[in-house]
C-alpha cells in the first residue's frame, strides 16, 4: 500500500502589494536587495516540522511565490512532483500572504484534502483561519504536529491544537535540508532564540511564543555543521527577533559561526554597543549586518521597553557597531501617532545623510497579536480590508495627524526620497568603508 502524502506549503513571506511603490519601490536598489534576500529565505519552520513526521508518510515541499493565480497552485499541490494526491497539505503563512493561503485551501479541500495552518499568525488570529482550514495550529508547532498526524492516521483528528509554550529549543529536530533538493539558497537559516523578553507594542515577537527561549549551544553547533556539510562557508541569517536579548553565554554559538566560516546577518538592539568584548567575538565570528531597531528620530514609542533610549545615544551605538567592522542596517518605523508630513520630512533629511551603511524602512503595521492592534481595533481606526494589506509598505490604520491617503503618498515619496540610486550608493561607500576596515590587518581575520 502507497504511503500518505503531506504537502508543505511555503507561503511567500514578502509582498507589496500597494501598486504605486510596486511599481517605483521595488525597482529602487537598497529596497529590492532586502526584498530579494527575504524572498529566498529556506522555509525554516516546514523544515523542521517536517523532521518530526515519520516515516509512514511521504512528504514533498512547495514554494508559493505569492504571485502566479491560486487556482494553478492548487493545481500544482494536488499532482505534485509524484502525481499522488496528497492527503494531507500543511500551510505556513504570515499575516499578508495567510487570505492567499485561504483560498488556496478552499480549492483544495473540495477534492477531499485535509488542509492544516499553522505560525504566527494562526496563533494570533485562530478565528480568522478557522473558516478556511480544517485544522489551525497555534504555538510552537513541534510540540503538536506529531500528535496531529497520529491523530489523523487514526481517525480521531481534531480541528484545533495549542501548543502549552514548554516546548525546550533543546529538542529540535535537524531541519530537513533535504528536501530543497539541489537547490541551495543564497542564505540558511537557523534560529538560535525563540520569542524576545522585551514587550514593544509594535512586535508580537515577544508575546505569541512566549516564553522566550534559546536554543543550547551543541543543538545551534549542529544544525550549522548539518548546513556548512551542504555548503562550504555558508550564508546564515538567524531566524531571531533580538538575539543577544538572553542573558545567555554568546561565546560558544559565536565560536561554532567563527569555526564553520560562516558569514552572518541578524537583529539586535542597539544595546550590544554597550559590550565592547562581545561586539568583538561578534565581528570575528563573520557577522556582516545587523539589523538594530531605532524605529523613529521623531518619537519614542511608548512601548519600546527596555530598548528605548534617546536618539543620540543609539546613533553613538551604531558607529560603535560599526566602527567593530559590522555593516547596521537601521530600521525605521514611519506612521505612529504624531506623524506628520513635516517629521517625515526631516526624517528623510536625516536619512540621506545617515551614518548607517543599510536602512529598513516600513510603515507602522499593528499585525493580530501586538497590543497596538487591540488598541487601534478598540478605537475602531483600524481600515476595512482584509489581511493582505499587512505587507509594512500599505496604510492599514487611520493616522492621528494626516488621511490615510496622505500618508501613504508620503510615505512612498519618502521610499522614494531614501532609496533613489544616489543617497543609496553613499551608503554602498559606507559598507564599502567597514568591509575594508575588517581586512585591515591587526583589525580581525
Ligand atoms: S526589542 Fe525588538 S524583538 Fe524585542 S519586542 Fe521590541 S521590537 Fe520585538
């Protein structure tokens, strides 16, 4: 008898999909960099469910690219690289691709699949994807996606599971790099800390997963040995939300990244400026970019927490980091209550002549979860739509100072401003400058 097949389908976890800086933004370089980087990320998450799910059942893994029609992807997750129906199709979304996931889900399910979604946004908005899916998974989904499949291999399959948070990164399985077949992405992916212990009111980082946890360092050693066997010094993005949060020993974990040759992005906040010796284990293990959240030189966010501070002291943290030989990228958030088309203007003014070698730069999205959703929802300022809109480039919200109409052509004037070729290639002479510092000799290796 032929086994039973699960699908895993990865939604793409990038889109724009406001038409005006679609057309404008993704064509200016800075911005079409990141999006290209975040777009060819590995699945993580499938990845490592998939490790958990025996061997009584074949599995295969497609990749939506979030553009071609939802009727030829349903298509394409019923034959299948195998022409088999799978039995079984389990969806990974976040917030703007979860309505796409729904209604691939519906075509599906009318030839008999079972069809499972789980991740952050199912965890925040179950009621949301309860409609569309047969099963909605919440919390960490290795401590319930084996469950789930007994559970359906038996006959007794419930339509909801809930993860109770004491799931130990400890247990990890090895993710199954397998099944990109020969395709090796441009960067892999490993999370070495799950949730932040910080509470901004923005991020749902730190309230969904919760507790937060770090992975221990011989589980962190070999998932990077498990990549660097497929590729020699390899690309890693840390799949973190703030990795030097914990209080945690970093050495080891930096040791491994050092070891391995590895070349390596992650998020922070600014506060690691304030270490100099673990700012330098940091550089010489092959870090190359930091994302730091400084949000906004106009406000401080109310639900910052521990990471607030005032603006001249984070932009001091960044020419630290920077000066140990590690590209920033700032992150800033435009939109919060107070914008104004004038501070926007001076943002952008900072912006072109900022000290940062990158920049990220996103509209204020309140994402089912963050308490600036329940609040904005309280307040009935929350725009009707639904939850494509929540790409970080749409205004979704009505703004406190401006119409929303107002503020979006800001903001994509502002994109605009910021990333045209020439203010982004005096930051490409930024980065230029801290990659030659790193090969200075008597800097770092
Ligand atoms: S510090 Fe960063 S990861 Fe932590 S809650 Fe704030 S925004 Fe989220």
């Amino acid at each position: 008898m032929s086994k039973p097949k699960l699908t895993l389908v990865a939604m793409s976890g990038l889109r724009v999909g406001h038409e005006g800086l679609l057309q404008r933004g993704l064509k200016l370089p800075g911005l079409a960099r990141r999006a290209s980087a975040l777009s060819q990320l590995p699945p993580l998450g499938l990845l490592t469910i998939a490790a958990l799910v025996p061997e009584t059942w074949d599995i295969e893994l497609l990749m939506d690219d979030g553009v071609t029609a939802v009727s030829e992807v349903a298509e394409q997750i019923l034959s299948g690289k195998s022409s088999t129906q799978p039995a079984m199709v389990a969806f990974s979304a976040l917030t703007p691709s979860a309505d796409r996931a729904a209604r691939i889900s519906q075509l599906v399910r009318r030839r008999n699949v079972t069809t499972v979604i789980g991740g952050l946004h199912a965890t925040a908005t179950p009621d949301h994807c309860r409609p569309h899916f047969d099963v909605v998974v919440q919390g960490d989904g290795e401590s319930t996606f084996a469950k789930l499949l007994s559970d359906f291999a038996g006959g007794r399959g419930r339509d909801s599971y809930r993860a109770d948070g004491s799931f130990s990164l400890g247990d990890s399985p090895l993710p199954r790099w397998d099944l990109l077949g020969d395709h090796s992405p441009p960067r892999y992916t490993i999370q070495s800390m799950r949730g932040c212990p910080w509470a901004c009111s923005f991020c749902a980082a730190s309230r969904l997963l919760e507790p937060a946890r770090v992975k221990p360092d011989e589980r962190f050693e070999a998932e990077l040995k498990a990549i660097a066997s497929r590729k020699a010094r390899p690309w890693i993005e840390l799949a973190d939300d703030n990795t030097f949060a914990s209080g945690r020993d970093h050495g080891p974990m930096l040791e491994s990244l050092r070891r391995h040759g590895a070349r390596w992005f992650t998020e922070s906040d600014w506060r690691i400026a304030k270490q100099p010796e673990l700012l330098s284990q940091i550089a010489e293990s092959g870090c190359r970019q930091i994302l730091v959240g400084l949000e906004s030189n106009v406000f401080r966010y109310p639900g910052m927490g521990a990471k607030n501070a005032d603006w001249q002291r984070m932009l001091e943290a960044v020419d630290v980091i920077q000066e140990a030989g590690i590209v920033v990228n700032g992150c800033l958030i435009v939109g919060a209550d107070g914008e104004t088309p004038e501070s926007m203007e001076r943002l952008g003014d900072f912006l072109e002549e900022a000290p940062m070698g990158e920049i990220q730069l996103t509209l204020q999205t309140p994402f089912p979860g963050t308490s600036l959703y329940d609040s904005l929802l309280r307040s009935q300022r929350l725009l009707p739509g639904d939850f494509s809109r929540y790409t970080l480039f749409d205004v979704v919200y009505q703004p406190d100072q401006m119409t929303a109409e107002q503020l979006q052509n800001e903001f994509n004037d502002l994109v605009g401003r910021v990333f045209r070729p020439e203010v982004q290639s005096r930051r490409d002479s930024i980065q230029k400058r801290i990659r030659s510092s790193r090969r200075s000799p008597g800097k770092r290796s």
